[in-house]
C-alpha cells in the first residue's frame, strides 16, 4: 500500500491565485514527519516545509503552509498568491518513527502549472 | 547557503559497465542518502548511511549496489554492473540531524546506461 498519496498528477491555477496540493498519508507511528519539496524544471529538490506529528500548529515558511489534519492524515500544502515561478512538480513526503536514521518515502508528485 | 556537490552532472555508460557517482555532502552533516528518480517521476529512497556504516536500504539497493564515504568528505555510490533499468536521476542528499529535519539534496547525475 502506499505510504504518500497524492491525488492530483496535474493542476492548472491562473497567476496571483491561491493553490492547495492533497496530500494523503499511512502510518500506524504516533511519531512521524511531513515535507514538501519542489522540483522545477530544472530538476533540483528544493525544500519547503517541514510539519512535525506533535506540532500543534500548522507550520508556515512566506507563502507556503501545511494545512495538518492529523485525524485525517492529510497534509496539504497551500501557496499563497501564486507565481509564475512557482509552476513545478511538488512531492510530499513522510518520516515514520522518531529516529534520526528514519528514511524519508516520497509521493508520487503533482505537476503545478501557474498560468499567466 | 552551503550546497551538496554531485559530480558528474551526466554520466553515459555502456551496460554491464560499473559507475560511481560521487557526491560532498555539507561539511557538518552526518546523515547521507542516495535516492533515484526515473524520468521525473517518483523519488524513491535507496539507502541512508550514518556512522560510517549503512543504516537502511531498499528493496533497489541489491547486491549491485555499494556505497562508502573513502574520505572525510566524499560519499559515493557504487554500481558494480549497470543494466538498462538503472538509468534514472540519481540524488545525494545529506542532514546535520537525520530526518528530523529537512534533506539537503544536490542537483543530481543523470546516469544513461546503453
């Protein structure tokens, strides 16, 4: 089964406007981490949001945000006023467990195109 | 901001051949990982190493595949004899504090295996 679901292989969002990519995840770990990084076209991974299982908050880094649903085991990220720059693949990913040696799985992406 | 360094950025290899991918991890960090990805699609995790030693791999990370950190700063990946299947993007990445905390990745080799 999968570990990191996301639903959405491709979305198209007009410039300015806000976007939420989904992001679905499986663990039975009551300690586990969630990331988003982004990959241009370029193709490097660029981090951009880290939310820890027992962080209260919903982290927050600019115009990014983690919209945590613990209950839900959700962890969609949302970006603010999009530019176009921001058009890019973006991977949600997980850590199960509280060891610093845990490996982080990854999604299988969302392709963000940001239309002028 | 300090940056993991792979080198090469592109490497063509005939199959069967062997290939090491060289990465420099951040100078302060302990925790190095190898994952691939196949013509944009899934990042998916080969190995982590830590201590000196391997601390898990995947069910990719077969007999064909080694890693070793020779020196104080380089890490590597080793394939012993390339099939066609292992051409993909493959990425170093590195962590002061292991996943908790973010991955710094490098920009990746593109191996092309013929």
């Amino acid at each position: 089964a999968q570990k990191i679901t996301q639903t959405q292989p491709g979305m198209f969002v007009q410039e300015k406007e806000a976007v939420t990519l989904d992001c679905t995840y499986d663990t039975s770990d009551q300690s586990y981490g969630l990331f988003w990084y982004k990959q241009p076209s370029s193709g490097e991974m660029i981090f951009l949001i880290y939310q820890g299982s027992y962080d209260e908050q919903n982290a927050t880094e600019g115009r990014y945000s983690l919209n945590f649903q613990k209950a839900r085991k959700s962890a969609n990220l949302v970006i603010s006023a999009s530019q176009l720059g921001d058009s890019a693949m973006y991977f949600c990913a997980m850590r199960e467990g509280r060891n610093r040696d845990d490996k982080i799985i990854f999604g299988k992406g969302t392709r963000l195109h940001i239309l002028p | 901001e300090p940056e993991v360094t792979q080198t090469p950025s592109h490497q063509v290899t005939q199959m069967g051949q062997e290939v090491i991918l060289r990465c420099v991890p951040i100078s302060n960090h302990l925790y190095f990982y190898w994952y691939r990805q196949i013509l944009g699609q899934k990042v998916e995790f080969l190995v982590s190493f830590y201590n000196n030693e391997i601390s898990e791999k995947s069910e990719i990370f077969d007999d064909q595949f080694s890693v070793e950190r020779p020196d104080g700063s380089n890490f590597t990946l080793k394939i012993r004899s390339t099939k066609l299947e292992d051409s993909a993007m493959y990425f170093c990445a590195s962590s002061r504090q292991g996943t908790n905390e973010k991955l710094f990745f490098g920009s990746g080799t593109q191996l092309s295996v013929l």
